[in-house]
C-alpha cells in the first residue's frame, strides 16, 4: 500500500507539478503581445466572415 502511495506522489512531483508551473505561468504577456495577438484574431474572424459569406451567396446562387 505504501508503495502505491509514493509512487503516486513521486508521479505527481514529477509530471503534475511542473505542468501546474507552466500553464500558471504562461499567461504573462506584455501588453504589446496582447495587442498584436487581438488584432490577430480580429484580422482572422473578419476572414471568416467573408469566407462563409461567399460560400452561403455561391449555395444560394447569387
């Protein structure tokens, strides 16, 4: 039974805590980043936009 137990901590420390770290810690972004990455975004969804709009004017035969 105590051999369950450590190896469960022991993969705990190994792989769950670090992997904790990392995605707590990867949100940090500078204010220029989040900028650039919403302009991004905008950028990519008006293209979406525009791509389902063709094909919804193609389908109705417009």
């Amino acid at each position: 039974m105590l051999d369950i137990i450590s190896m469960i901590t022991l993969l705990f420390f190994l792989i769950g805590l670090p992997l904790m770290l990392i995605i707590i810690g990867g949100g940090n972004k500078t204010k220029e980043e989040q900028e650039l990455e919403d302009e991004e975004q905008i950028k990519y969804l008006k293209e979406y936009k525009n791509k389902k709009n063709k094909k919804i004017l193609f389908w109705k035969g417009k």
